[in-house]
C-alpha cells in the first residue's frame, strides 16, 4: 500500500469487513464468547520431517490463528512445543484492525508452550501432562 506521501506503508482496517475471518464469525454469531484451540502438530512421520529444511518453523506458520482476535469475544488458546518470543506474538498483533489494540487482543490469547522440540507430536506432548491439559481446560471454562 502507498499513502498520500507516496510512502510505503500500511492501513489498519476495521474489523467489520469482507475478510474471510470476519465473514466467518458473522455467520457463526459474534455476539458470544468464543474459544478457539490451537494445537501446532504434525501427524507426518518424523523421520521423514526433519529431512525438510525449516521444519521446527512450522508452527509459527501457525501464527496466523491469531487474526481470529479481531472478533472482541474471541478467546485463543494456542498450544506448540517451543516457546515463541513475546515480540513476535506483538507482531503479529500489531496488524489486527485499527480499532482492536494489541493490549486487548494479547489479554484473550493465551499461549501453552510444551518445551519439547522432541519428534513426538505437540499432542502426545500435551496428553502426557495433566497439568497443562488442566491449564488449556481453566482457559475455556
């Protein structure tokens, strides 16, 4: 995008737009709390995974699921294996919708870290701790 300077930069939309996002909460209701779960695992073999260049980056492809915070009552619960820098998770925050601060969004995200870049899956990972599968159920309660 240009601005009116002619500048390289970026507009904030509203969250009420065509977005597929908002499209998609629209026709669900955004009129209630919601939770969405954000489980980064791969079910591939992963002797066959780690012959991927970058593979342990895949769960910050994930990220994504974060500009499900534009909607006001949405809650996200996201779980991966290693931990993901704060600044990073800010960033991402930073382009939710102009009206939608990165302080709300980040108060209705909570993140579950494993700290285990085994070759298990993020879900074998997670149903051995009872603890963190107690923390993930006290967050959409």
């Amino acid at each position: 995008l240009v601005s009116s300077r002619g500048k390289a930069g970026f507009t904030r939309t509203s969250s009420a737009t065509d977005h597929p996002i908002d499209i998609l909460l629209r026709e669900k209701g955004n009129n209630m709390s919601r939770y969405l779960v954000v489980v980064s695992s791969l079910s591939l073999d992963w002797k066959e995974l780690v012959k991927i260049p970058g593979v342990a980056g895949y769960e910050l492809r994930l990220l994504w699921h974060l500009f499900f915070l534009r909607a006001r009552k949405m809650h996200v619960v996201m779980c991966t294996s290693q931990y993901i820098p704060e600044e990073l998770i800010k960033y991402y925050l930073r382009y939710l919708p102009g009206d939608i601060s990165v302080e709300d969004a980040r108060s209705r995200l909570t993140m579950v870290c494993c700290h285990d870049m085994t070759s298990r899956s993020v879900t074998e990972k997670l149903l051995t701790r009872p603890r963190t599968l107690q923390r993930i159920k006290d967050c959409i309660e």
